[in-house]
C-alpha cells in the first residue's frame, strides 16, 4: 500500500513538472521577438528571342548490327593481312 502511494506521487510530480516546464516554455516563446520580414533583392531583365540549342546528355552502348569472327582453320600465326578495312 505504501509503496503504491510513492508510486502515485513520483507520477504525479513529473506530471506537474512537466507541465510546468510547458507554460515556462510557452511564456520564453511568447517574449520572444517577432522576426523581421526583410525586403527579396529581385534583379529583372528583358527577355530578347534568341536561337537555342537543345541538347540531351545521354549515356549508352554503340554495337553492330553484324559481327565477324577472325579465326584460322589450322594452328599458325598470321604475319600479314592483305585486305584493308571496309574491303
């Protein structure tokens, strides 16, 4: 019984602490000063027509449609290639 009567106490003095600390808030904010509203500095020009550019900046893979395969029917090594690229 004792010991559920401290208990009820404890609670109630953090309630009211904590309602105290509340209003004590409350008031700070109340006194505080009201903030100032300040002028924007806005800088304004005329728009003129004028050609544009448009790009799009992309990132992607390039590969052929068709593909070839160098290889040798027999073991040797090549020394020379006769035909020149696009031949």
């Amino acid at each position: 019984m004792k010991r559920k009567l401290i208990t009820i106490l404890i609670v109630l003095l953090v309630a009211a602490g904590a309602v105290a600390l509340l209003k004590k808030r409350q008031n700070q904010l109340a006194e505080a000063p009201v903030a100032k509203v300040l002028p924007v500095v806005v800088e304004a020009f005329v728009p003129t027509p004028q050609q544009v550019t448009l790009t799009l900046p992309a990132m992607g893979v390039v590969s052929s449609d068709r593909s070839t395969v160098l290889s040798t029917k027999i073991s040797g090594r090549i020394t020379r290639i006769v035909k020149q690229e696009g031949e």
